[in-house]
C-alpha cells in the first residue's frame, strides 16, 4: 500500500491520475487540527473519503490522519478494513457514530479490537458527510475518554471545514479529470458562480452562446444536476470551482 508521511500537503501534480495517489497520508500536524485540539483535546484525527465515485469512505481509498505509522500498515496489510464497524457499520440514517453504539450493533473482531488496543486508539467518535442518501466521507477523532455531547457537537460543527482543508487540493487537482468535465465546461461553471450571464460569459471567453448552453447542458449531466444553478450548487460542493 503506498503512504505518504509528511508535515506538509503534498503536490497533487507529483502524481499523474487518482489512483496513483497515496491511500493514507500520514501527517504530524496541521494548523486546523493543531486549532481543534485546543478547544477540544483528542488524540488522533481521521479524514476519510472523497465525493468521488470510488474513493469515498467505504472505499479506504483516500485518508489522512495522525494515526501511528504501524497501525496504519497493520491495518492496510491484513485488511482490517473489510470488517470495520466503522466502514460497514455506516448508515446514512446517522450523522454521528460513537464506538460504544457501533459496537452493540457490529461487535468488533478480536483482531481489531487487539491492534486498536495495542496502539492505544479508543473511543472511535466519526462524524459522516453526505450528498443525499450517500456516506460520502467521515471525520473521526480518538481519545482515551469518551467525548462529551458539548464536544461531540463542537467536532460535528468543524468536522466538514476539517476535510475540505485536506481534500481540496485533491480535488482541484483530481475531480473534474475523474468526472470528465472538460476546461470549458468547469470555466463557464466559475463564470456563472460569480453572477455572469450567457451573454456576459460569450463577452469574457469569446465562446458562441450555443457553446456555452452546451457545456453547461454536458456539465449537468455529469454532475447529476437537473439545470444550470444546482450544477454550479454541485460544482462549489465537489470544489471544482471556488
């Protein structure tokens, strides 16, 4: 499994496609992070999937975290992840998962719950991000106390900024090659955030308007928008455009 170890983002371009990527990005700290822990004191942090087909949290494609280095390996290399609770037990019903309930539900493995043990992680909290019904990504901290609901609440409210701070440049880099939208199909997608017209994007570009009704058309359909306004919806929410 390829991970990378670093105390800094790593340069998308280093890498020629997504899936050549590091799955697990191991950092050892990070201004956001270094913030949260101030207000609220835990131990480890996990930032788990892209909204991407593929690569979302079930996927254990794409993470970062602080875990240590040889859990991480242990975990990848016996593939600890295939009966994770916390992968297979996910339920778009739920928006916070808290060890002590998962567990009733989808009792851990010896296994797991040893190498968990023995690198001292406890009290897995994660907090799920969604597009409708689809567990996109998870944000999940560790301590060797249960959190409190005022903390729980607090680690809910900064779990999404948390996980754009990692992935957008993942996402810059990644997501409109992954989903096939062309240069022009994403420029008139920022054009139009920004309150420009048709006529007001021909004007800027130099495109045809025909062109311009065209691509936002084929943009659409690949982001699963019905029209022009919940496609640049979508596009802010993937971060193809800011």
């Amino acid at each position: 499994m390829h991970i990378s170890t670093t105390n800094s983002a790593l340069d998308p371009n280093q890498f020629p496609d997504l899936s050549s990527w590091p799955k697990h990005r191991h950092f050892r700290s990070h201004p956001l992070v270094d913030r949260t822990r101030a207000a609220v004191p835990f131990d480890n942090v996990v930032i788990s999937g892209l909204d991407i087909a593929r690569f979302d949290h079930a996927s254990c494609k794409s993470i970062d975290s602080d875990l240590p280095p040889s859990f991480v390996s242990t975990y990848y290399e016996e593939e600890l992840y295939r009966n994770d609770p916390f992968v297979i037990g996910i339920s778009a019903s739920e928006s916070v998962l808290v060890e002590a309930d998962v567990y009733v539900r989808h009792p851990i493995s010896e296994r797991l719950s040893y190498v968990l043990e023995s690198h001292n992680i406890r009290n897995r909290t994660y907090f799920l991000l969604k597009r409708g019904n689809h567990v996109y990504a998870a944000v999940g901290f560790t301590r060797q106390q249960p959190f409190t609901e005022e903390e729980r609440s607090y680690l809910q409210m900064i779990a999404q900024p948390l996980h754009r701070a990692f992935t957008k440049p993942i996402m810059d880099r990644f997501a409109a090659e992954h989903l096939k939208l062309s240069h022009g199909e994403v420029e008139c997608l920022r054009l139009a955030s920004t309150g420009l017209t048709t006529d007001e994007i021909a004007e800027a570009t130099g495109l045809q308007k025909n062109t311009i009704n065209t691509y936002f058309q084929l943009a659409a359909r690949k982001l699963g928008a019905i029209n022009r306004p919940q496609a640049i919806a979508e596009a802010l929410r993937r971060m193809l455009i800011d």
